[in-house]
C-alpha cells in the first residue's frame, strides 16, 4: 500500500478490509472459472446456509448470516435468475418470503465440494502465514460489543474543537517532540532541524516568527506549526506535525490557517514552504491553503525536501 493508506493508520481500518474482501472475490471469481463451475464467490454463504438448513425465510436467513435484508434479497435474485434458488411464501405465514436450493443447486455441490476443500486449505495457510487466524474472529467480537459510531459519541465532543494558542515555553517540549516523531517516522533528523527544535526561541521567536498549538479541554498539545522569518526578510510556513492519535480531525488545517492569517495581518507578501513529495496528504493540504509549486531559486537546507511551494 502507498504512503497515503500507511499514514492514516486505524482510520483506513475499512478502506483495508475492503481492500482484502476484493482480492479475495476477485481471486474468488477466477478459481471458480478455472474449475468450469458457473458459481459466484458472493452466493456462497447463501448457498452454503440452505444447504445446512434447508429452506429459510429471507428474515431468518439474514439473521443467520448476520447481514441485512436487502443484502439477501439482491443475491437471492441473482440466484433464483441463475436457477439455484426459488423463492416462495411461506405456507405458515404469508407475509414471509422462504428460499430454497433448487435440484440444479443439489447437483452442482457435488462439483463445489471439492473446490471448497481445497479453498478452505488455501484460505488457512493465508492465516498461518498471516500469524493469526483469529484476529477478524476478535475484530468481529468487540464491534459487535460497541461499534464505531457508539465509541465516537462516547470519545469525541462535536463542541470542544481544539485551541489554538501562540508559544508558551511551557510547550516547548511539545514542540520538539511531535516534530520528531514526524521526521524520524519518514526520514531521519538534519542539523537544520535540530537547531529550530532544541532552541526555538532563538531560531523562531526571537527572529520575529510564531509557534501555534492545537490544544485539546484537558491542554494536551496535539499539534504545532511555526511561522518562521528568515535573513532575507523572507516568510516560511515550518515544523508542522499533529500528533498520530488526532490526525483526520483537521488540525493541519487549523494550525495552517492561524499561520497564514498571522502573516496576511503582518502583510507578508509571500510565504513559502517544503515539503516531500512522497508527502501526499500533506501536499493536498498545503494546495488547499493556496499553496502552489515553484521553481527553487536557491538550495535547501534539508536534503528531505524536494517540493517547494509558495502561496
């Protein structure tokens, strides 16, 4: 996976799984055309469940499988089109519509088995070399104990947004400490670097620059980025990082415009930064705070950059 989907860590949780249910359908779609059977990846827990229990409502079906009903009503359609399943209403109940394999179904397993035995081993050597053949068991066990939506509302106030303040020397240690973590996460820590974080009153502030943090109700610094001056008179957007917990909750944005509008009050007439271009995220970010990539007049002090930008 690109650089993209490893930075977004736990919030590409979904996008991941998604990603191994295609392969493994589209994997799925082509051993089944290998074996000459006319049998779809998607119809298996259909099939596999009225041929343990026989003829199931659609209700109980959907239960049994822990899916929704319209998730059974559009692959039983596509079964009864395809003659593996009828469909027809139940003698006790008019009001619930039953489902049951056909006789071309009951002759088809005889063909299926076989690829089912051979799947299920393939499919728990995945697991083996994977290292844990019950990590989606657990998954499945503490979502269906309390979901996404129920821990975001018991975690996150839609109303406390982050604070943004302006340097402390109390949250000097912050500052260094989330830049850190970022830079050594992609590349490796440069003297350039080094100066601005162990001593950022002399490099930043005392140059007539600025260092915002996102905090959150409790003061926790849960980002930085700095307004740094340099010789020349010139401005530079600098030392952004947000800590790994609170990333996609738009603090890059927030530190980024209270930079911006630090220097449209000073009427800065240009502000410039760098970047790597590896940096896609970041990237979209800075384009999106009127940012755009510019020839390099001068060498850059950092060997990691090799974007630079200008709004």
């Amino acid at each position: 996976m690109g650089g993209f989907v490893e930075e977004l860590g736990s919030l590409a949780l979904a996008l991941r799984l998604k990603r191994l249910s295609d392969k493994l359908l589209q994997d799925g779609i082509k051993l089944y055309r290998q074996s000459g059977i006319a049998f779809e990846p998607k119809w298996f827990p259909v099939f596999y469940y009225l041929q343990e229990t026989g003829p199931t409502s659609v209700t109980d079906l959907a239960r049994g499988l822990g899916v929704t009903h319209p998730g059974i009503n559009q692959i039983s359609r596509e079964m009864i089109s395809a003659e593996l399943v009828v469909s027809y209403k139940d003698m006790g109940d008019k009001r619930k519509r039953v489902l049951a394999l056909t006789s071309k179904a009951k002759t088809m397993l005889s063909e299926l088995e076989p690829v089912w035995r051979v799947q299920r081993a393939v499919l728990q050597e995945i697991l083996d070399q994977a290292g844990d053949d019950g990590l989606l068991h657990r998954l499945e066990q503490v979502l269906q104990e309390k979901g996404l939506y129920q821990r975001f509302l018991d975690r996150y106030d839609v109303n406390s947004a982050p604070q943004i303040v302006t340097y402390d020397a109390r949250y000097r240690e912050a500052f260094a400490r989330l830049n850190v973590q970022w830079i050594s996460f992609y590349f490796e820590l440069e003297d350039a670097d080094k100066q601005a974080l162990e001593d950022p009153e002399r490099y930043i502030i005392d140059q007539g620059g600025e260092i915002f943090f996102a905090l959150d109700p409790e003061g926790e610094v849960l980002g930085t980025g700095a307004l740094m001056m340099h010789e020349d008179g010139t401005a530079e957007l600098a030392k952004m990082a947000v800590l790994p917990s609170a990333r996609g909750r738009g603090i890059g944005r927030l530190l980024g415009e209270a930079i911006l509008a630090l220097a449209d009050a000073r009427g800065l007439g240009k502000l410039f930064l760098e970047t790597n271009r590896k940096l896609t995220p970041a990237i979209r970010l800075y384009q999106q705070l009127g940012f755009v990539e510019r020839p390099r007049l001068t060498e850059s002090e950092y060997g990691r950059a090799d974007l630079y930008m200008e709004r």
